[in-house]
C-alpha cells in the first residue's frame, strides 16, 4: 500500500471555494475527524494501489460534511444572509436546511467513494459457489 494520501486544508478550501477567513486550524481539525472516519468505513489506513484520487476526495468530501454546519458560525446573530469577507466579495450564509442537504449530498458521494476503495472482501469470493457436506458446486 502507497504512502497514506492526504489532503491540506488549502486543497479544501478551493475544493469548495472557501474563504480565507475559514481558520486553518478548524479546517485541520475536520481533515483528522474525516481521515479516521474514512479508514474506519473503509477498513484500512491508506488508499489501495491505483484509488489515490479516490481517497483523496473521499477525504476532501468527508471533511467538508463534517466542517459545513461549523461554517454558519462566523455571522454573528442577527447578521444578514449576505455577508462582506475578502473585500468585495459576497458570501452567503446557509440556513439550517440548506446545511443539512449539503451535509447529505457530500456524505452520499462519500459513501459511494468509500465502496470504490474499500478492499473486496476475501468471503466475497466464495459468492456463486454452495457446498454441502462434502459436495462441492462452483459457479462458472
């Protein structure tokens, strides 16, 4: 198995077009939380051979899930939905729904990236063969 593939909070913050006012640090944070998340649905610690990109953004997708009802939290009560960061440019604070069907939209491709780089199971072979007692039928 090749090195563990990572990603760095600058590579989520483009991935997703984040501002630069997102603290490093949070971002850090939930490429930890996403990194354990995916070696645990996945079985193992690192990409399989040939699944780099995969898990790469397995793990972009899985951070961001996890960072999206964090980012709210930079308006204060009150503020409107349309906020000023970065001089000019205007971003739009996400209301709780909103949130939560993105939430859902990245865990969804997480899931369906986590089946592309999780190992085949070895009783996964045996599938299309029965045996009994000492019979043995195989499937061709």
């Amino acid at each position: 198995m090749p090195e563990v593939a990572n990603v760095t909070p600058a590579e989520i913050r483009a991935f997703a077009n984040l501002p630069s006012e997102v603290p490093e640090a949070l971002l850090t944070k939930h490429i930890e939380i996403a990194e354990r998340a995916l070696a645990s649905a996945a079985g193992v610690a690192g990409a399989p051979d040939g699944l780099e990109q995969e898990w790469i953004e397995a793990l972009t997708v899985r951070a961001l899930a996890s960072v999206f009802p964090w980012l709210n939290t930079f308006a204060l009560d009150g503020a409107a939905k349309v906020g000023r960061l970065e001089g000019s440019v205007e971003y739009r604070f996400l209301d709780a729904d909103e949130v939560d069907a993105k939430v859902k939209g990245l865990m969804s491709r997480f899931e369906e990236l986590v089946a592309k780089v999780t190992p085949a199971d070895p009783a996964d072979e045996t599938q299309g063969q029965a045996s009994a007692d000492t019979a043995w039928l195989g499937a061709i």
